[in-house]
C-alpha cells in the first residue's frame, strides 16, 4: 500500500497510468471512490493520483482540528512521495480550498480543475453531505443534498453503490469535523491574484452546499479563471455529469499539453 509521510502523519495514494499526472483532491469525508468517474477517463492519456485525506479511509487520523496548511502540506507530500514536478489538481469543495492554497505556494501546480469550490469558508454549507459510514440509511439520504433529485431517479443503482462505497471508504464524524474545521479560517479573496495557472471552475447550478454564485465569484477573482455551469447537477456534478466533465478535462488537459 502506497504512502506518503508528513511528519509522523501516513497518507494513503493510489496511482496509476502514465504521461502527465492529475492529482485528486477530494471533499470532506470522501473516499477514493469518489472519483472513480474520472479515474478511467484519465488513466491511459494521463498518470491518476487519488489519495485520502487524515482523517479518511486508509490515511492515518490524528486528533482534530485539522489546518488548512497541515492538509496543504499534506498533498506537497503526495506529491514529493510520487515524484511529481508538475501536477494538474482536481478538487472539490475542501479540496478545492486545498488545490487553491497549493497553487499559492507550491510550483509543483501546472493547471486547476475545481468543483463546488468558493473563495470562501462562508461559501461552503457541507453539514448536510456528512453520514456515519455505518448508517446506510443516513448516507443515502445525506446524498439528496449531493446530487440532483433527477439523478436519484434515474440512476438508483449507481446512488446505491455509492452509499456502498461510502461505507466503505468515508470518513467517520470526528474526522469530518476535524478536515471542515480548515475552512472556518479560509479566506482565499485577498491573494487569489496570487493564482496565476489555468483555473477551470466547474459548478452544479442545483448545488446546496456552495452557492453556484460562489463558484462564479471564484473565476472572476483568478488571473486566468474560466467558470462553467452544470444545469440541473449538484454538489457532485463530476458524478452526475461524468461524460460532460471529462471531456472538459480532457479538453482543458490537452490544450495545456499543445501550450507547452
């Protein structure tokens, strides 16, 4: 089991493929298994690295709370571990917060891709998302508020494997409270001019758990932000939207590979 260290702190990555790596950031609580709509999509053109926050799944889960620079560093560590110079990050909501404060200070960071991100911690409302990962019921109803009520209809299989895989891989409630808790100081408004890579923000316009309007207010703010609106998606529009977004990606991916 592949793991990187920051300090007496093990954190558990994944990766696979070859060619120029994109880093996955995940939200709050979340497992691996929340990006497993774009870990096929990438692997091949691209090297998938998916890792697990303290306080998820197979990282290690120290006492709360947690800082938004511990978790910052703890992707540098990723980072370091896997060897990789220049990185293309992917994150959502808490790891969009993440994936902006590295592309402050880290320049292993060539591109942004961020869903339901805002420059904010008042932007992000992610109480409703969390369930124990024992309570199947909870973490099936804590997802009306990840994603649409028309994805719940007409993908009920897929929601059942999600609340599967939650179980499996999420995170418990102290380390939830302790990763939410790097956000109650965020406040990226100041210095996202500092942010000079290629930001694409990518946003559920039927997201509750961060305005779309934060979302927008995000792009404006970046030296090199481009915002787009998923009608209908929610929080998780990477999953309700897979094919959309991953030929966004892609798009985005490739036309930074032709740049250089």
């Amino acid at each position: 089991m592949p793991t990187a260290s920051n300090g007496s702190v093990s954190l558990y990555y994944d990766r696979a493929g070859e060619g120029e790596p994109v880093v996955f950031v995940p939200e709050a609580g979340l497992g691996g298994w929340l990006w497993g709509w774009q870990h096929a999509a990438i692997v091949g053109p691209h090297e998938a690295v998916v890792w697990d926050l303290r306080g998820t799944g197979r990282s290690d889960a120290p006492p709360g709370p947690y800082s938004l620079e511990a978790l910052v560093a703890d992707l540098e560590a990723v980072l370091a571990d896997c060897e990789i110079t220049n990185a293309h990050l992917v994150g959502c909501g808490l790891g969009g917060a993440i994936a902006l404060a590295a592309a402050r200070t880290s320049s292993r960071v060539e591109t942004l891709t961020l869903f339901g991100t805002g420059a904010e911690g008042s932007a992000f409302d992610l109480e409703p998302l969390f369930a124990p990962p024992g309570d199947p019921d909870a973490l099936r109803e804590s997802l009306e508020a990840a994603l649409s009520a028309d994805f719940h209809e007409a993908q009920p299989d897929a929601v059942e494997g999600i609340v599967d895989w939650r179980a499996d891989g999420d995170a418990d409630r102290a380390g939830w409270a302790a990763q939410v808790a790097a956000l109650e100081e965020f406040d990226a408004t100041e210095w996202l001019v500092e942010v000079t890579q290629p930001t694409r923000v990518i946003h559920g316009e039927a997201d509750e758990l961060v305005s779309p309007a934060a979302g927008r207010e995000l792009a404006r703010g970046l030296p090199r932000g481009e915002f787009s609106g998923l009608e209908d998606a929610g929080h998780l529009a990477f999953v309700e939207r897979s094919r959309t977004v991953n030929d966004l990606l892609l798009g985005a991916l490739a036309e930074h590979t032709d740049d250089d």
